[in-house]
C-alpha cells in the first residue's frame, strides 16, 4: 500500500472506497455535494498534485455521496506543467489501494463539432492521444501493455446517458483528443482533429484514463464543453474564459454525477 493510502486511511478512515471522481478546471464546487466529509490539502499526501493550476482544487475529499464512499480529487496536475505524463499515478495508485474499481473524470474542453455547443455535457466514448506521451513508458513490467479496448467502460456511458436522458440535461458522446498545452490549438489543428474524428479537444484525461486500465479500473469520462474549437467560432479562447464556461457545465454535473454514482 503507497504511504498516501496510508495517511488517507489514518485521517478518513479504513471503509473502502467505491470509486475516485477527479475534478477538471472549474469544477471543484462538485465536491460540495459530498456528505460526511474529510477534507486532506494534497500538500499532506505524497505523490499528490502539487495544484499548479488556477480554477483547480488542491484537496482529496472523502464522504459519501448516492449511498457509496466515494474519494474526490478536486484537482489534477496535467502533463503540460513538467511534462510528466504520470503525474497522476501516486493518486491513482493510492485510490486503488483504498479500494476504488472505479474511475470517474470530468475536464473542461473545447467542441468540435457545431451540434456540441458550450454548456454541453458529453461522454467520452474514445480518445485519441494527439499529445503521443504515454504515463506507462518506464514501466518495467509485462503490465505496461494494456489493452484501451472499451477503455471508456460503455455499461458506465450507457447508465450516464440513461441518466442525463431521464434529468432532461442533453447529454451528448463523441471522441476526446489529448492535447498536451499549455498553448491553446491552431486553427489549422482544429481542422487536423476534426478530419482525424475527434469530436473535443483538451490537455488532460488520456493519461488518467491508461493509468486506471492498468491499475484494473473500470473508467468513466465526461467533458464540459467551454468553448468552440480555434476558428469555428468568434470566441476570444482563454483559461479565464474556460473557467468562466465551466460553470454551466458544473451545474449539469452536479446532477449527474450523484445519480451515477447511486447506481455503481
């Protein structure tokens, strides 16, 4: 067991946790939903994110929410702040140990696709990983390769759109291409993904999302669209316009997440 599993089960407690719900930009206000809750600064938790980047939390949050102990992680380090594509593995590696057999990820992103509008929810159902990092790469083991067939566990997209269908949030699905940042896309790569398939753009995700397959999570996603693409709108795209955005995301999802997680 990583000492962060440790600490967290000394201050929180030793009850396993369901799943590990990670926050993207301007979504920490989701945390609040938690009841029961233990607040750890990640500052206490070693390997945890070092909170570089504004609109983003720096806690682990662990309560209870639609009747399951659940760990949230209310910010996350991207790859574009040191260029470490596993970043991320501490926390993921310490949320295995507590127990999560799920991984749920939320970000902010910019749509490709014009019926993808801003304030928008939609489900990652794939990824292209454009960025070309990999957080496995040093991974002396036979683990290091893992199979991204269904990496986006479809039995979780089905109950999140059944859910969204049923709250009335029109939820959409498309395909998320990992970016690495921390400059926003050319108007002339907005074009490449599009004619490559993908659907939203962004700088995180991917690399959470091999991590939990190999760490042997089953792996749920959800984009809150902010933005339009570089040249498919007159929008001045920006951090602050992004963190701006991502409230009307953050209400969608303060009601989706929830009944999700009931029905894990």
């Amino acid at each position: 067991m990583t000492k962060a599993a440790k600490t967290i089960r000394k201050i929180a407690g030793s009850e396993p946790i369901a799943a590990a719900l990670v926050l993207g930009s301007g979504l920490s206000s989701i945390g609040d939903l938690l009841a029961d809750k233990v607040t750890i600064p990640y500052s206490e938790l070693k390997g945890f994110p070092g909170g570089g980047v504004s609109g983003h939390g720096r806690d682990l949050l662990i309560g209870t929410m639609g009747g399951k102990r659940l760990a949230i992680l209310t910010g996350r380090e991207h790859y574009y702040e040191h260029g470490n594509a596993a970043a991320m593995r501490p926390a993921l590696e310490a949320m295995a140990d507590l127990g999560a057999e799920k991984l749920l990820l939320t970000n902010s992103a910019g749509s490709l696709d014009e019926n993808i509008r801003p304030g928008d929810l939609m489900l990652i159902s794939d990824h292209i990983n454009y960025a070309g990092m990999n957080p496995l790469i040093g991974e002396p083991t036979d683990r290091r390769f893992v199979n991204m067939v269904n990496c986006y566990d479809s039995d979780l997209r089905a109950k999140a759109q059944g859910i969204g269908d049923r709250l009335d949030l029109n939820v959409k699905q498309g395909i998320y291409l990992w970016y690495s940042g921390p400059s926003f896309e050319t108007v002339a790569e907005i074009q490449m993904a599009i004619r490559l398939g993908a659907t939203a753009v962004g700088m995180s995700t991917a690399p959470e999302v091999i991590l939990g397959r190999y760490l042997g999570m089953k792996v749920w996603a959800c984009s809150s669209i902010t933005n339009m693409g570089a040249g498919l709108s007159n929008e001045h795209i920006s951090h602050e316009h992004t963190k701006t955005m991502a409230v009307q995301g953050a209400e969608k999802l303060r009601k989706l997440i929830p009944a999700l997680v009931e029905e894990l």
